[in-house]
C-alpha cells in the first residue's frame, strides 16, 4: 500500500462493516489515519463524531487536513426501504456538512460509496456500465443516484463506487446473504432458502474491495461500477455453503424470493486497476467460510 504511505486519511463511519475493515488496513500503511463515527465509546481508536453536527464536522476535518476522506457514513438499502424520508434526511445533513468543509480543500480526495440500486428497474437481460441510462425504482437506488450528481457537481475531486453485495471478513451489522447462510448452517445444522432460489446476486470479495479503495486514491475521478466478475444464483449459493458445511438445503417455494438486480459491467475499473482484481467468487468465497468455521 506504497500509495497511502504519506496520506493522511479520514475515515467517515469507521465502526460499520467496510469501514472497520478498511481502517484495520489504513492504520498499518498510512502517514495518519482519523476515523470517525456517530457512535459513542465503541472503539478507542475511533472518534465520536455526528457529521449532521455542523460546526464540528467542519473543525475536525479543517484541523486534520486529510488528504483523503473516505465516506462510509450512510444508511443502509434495508434503512431506505424502511424509511426513505429519515435516512435521506440524515445523509443528506451529514453528506452536506462534508462538503462544506472540503470547499476550501479542493485536491483532497474524496471516495463515496453509490450502490447497484441505482440500476434498479433495469431490464436483467443486459448488462450496465457507467454511461447506462438510470431510472432507479428502489428507494436506495433513487437517493443514490442523487448523491452521485451532487457529490461530483459540488468536489470534483471524487471517486464514486457503485458498490455490488459485499461479503468476507469484518463486522456486518446487517448480516449479508452469505453470512446469514453460513450462521444458520453453524447454528442449526441445516440451511433453509425462501423460494427456488432463482435470485442472482453479483458478489465482490471484502478484501478486493478495500484494496481498489485504497487504490482509487490516485485514479481519475469518477463513477465506477465495483462488482465481481461473477453472478451466482442463491441456489448455487445456498448448495455450495451447504456442501462446505455438510448440511442439507431447504427450498420453501411459496415463499417469496428478493430482487436480482442487473449484472454490472466492472471494465472501467480493471482498465484503471487491471484485469486481475477481483477474486474468483469461488475461491474467495471457500477462504471466507474456513474463517467462520474456524472461529
């Protein structure tokens, strides 16, 4: 990580699933590191920080000057379908505040995370890049593809990743569908799948993607699409979990399945990066399992 050695990094939302898992790495290779989040005394090495606080989240980020700030500090899709009017609100609030505080600041880099939703309502006979018309039906894809405007219209200076479902190492406070399997097959011996589990999922490995953050730092500024080069139905999901743990499926077919959202292309990405950044789903997937099953 040569290319953060003399950074000095912010990290928004740093007690969250990617955001702890990228502070674990920042901490080891960058000049200084601060990391934040609105909640209180989790951590020693995180500060409590309410970014919709105006006047702090302003003094922090001026008297730390990072050179980039990584952005994690926003609600979830399962926050947005909940409650579209709080968690645009509170987003909007903090996000507002950072910017504020970088208009004097125009080479810090900041990095942004979008999502797929914002493909949402595409048709999932194709595939989509960057350039792709968008009309999100989603909830969390609409106030996504929002943010991605505005970001870029007020900081150039911005990397945006339009993130696919992430799985691997870390603390998820919301448990994704690998982990949600992975902890039924440890906790009862048995794995059950809500319909025929013909939902596709695009995955991208945990630890891919902390290390195209850290190195999107020196790419040109933009909106990048950041999924895996796999698109795995639950089914082939649920069996190989189920395989690696010797426990049987249960299909509930009456049940009803979640949204497959359109595969995303990842070329602008590698073109920037290289073609070799993403782990094989498979292989990522038997490392990641042999951690919990070993913990």
């Amino acid at each position: 990580m040569q290319n953060i050695s003399t950074k000095r990094i912010l990290i928004t939302g740093a007690l969250g699933y990617l955001g702890s898992e990228t502070l674990r790495i920042v901490k080891e290779c960058a000049r200084d590191v601060l990391a934040i989040d609105k909640l209180d005394g989790a951590s020693s090495s995180v500060q409590s920080l309410d970014l919709k606080d105006v006047a702090k989240t302003s003094q922090v980020i001026i008297n730390f000057k990072p050179d980039a700030i990584i952005h994690f500090a926003t609600h979830s899709a399962l926050a947005y379908k909940n409650d579209f009017l709080h968690s645009f609100q509170e987003d909007f609030s903090a996000t507002l505040n950072v910017l504020n505080a970088l208009a004097s600041m125009p080479d810090c880099r900041l990095i942004y995370f979008s999502s797929s939703y914002v493909y949402s309502g595409l048709p999932q006979s194709q595939n989509y890049d960057e350039s792709s018309p968008l009309t999100p039906k989603h909830n969390f894809g609409i106030a996504k593809s929002f943010f991605e405007q505005f970001i870029l219209r007020i900081h150039p200076n911005t990397v945006i990743f339009r993130l696919s479902s992430v799985f691997g190492p870390g603390h998820a406070l919301h448990p994704n569908v690998i982990l949600a399997f992975a902890k039924e097959c440890l906790g009862s011996g048995s794995l059950t799948v809500w319909g025929r589990g013909e939902r596709k999922l695009q995955y991208v490995y945990m630890k891919d993607v902390v290390d195209i953050i850290l190195k999107s730092i020196n790419v040109a500024p933009g909106t990048y699409n950041l999924g895996g080069d796999d698109y795995v139905s639950v089914k082939d999901t649920a069996t190989s979990i189920a395989a690696f743990f010797n426990v049987n499926v249960t299909f509930l077919e009456n049940k009803p399945e979640g949204e497959t959202l359109p595969l995303l292309s990842s070329q602008k990405i590698k073109h920037a990066l290289g073609n070799d950044i993403f782990t094989p789903f498979s292989s990522a997937l038997n490392e990641y399992l042999k951690t919990l099953h070993t913990n």
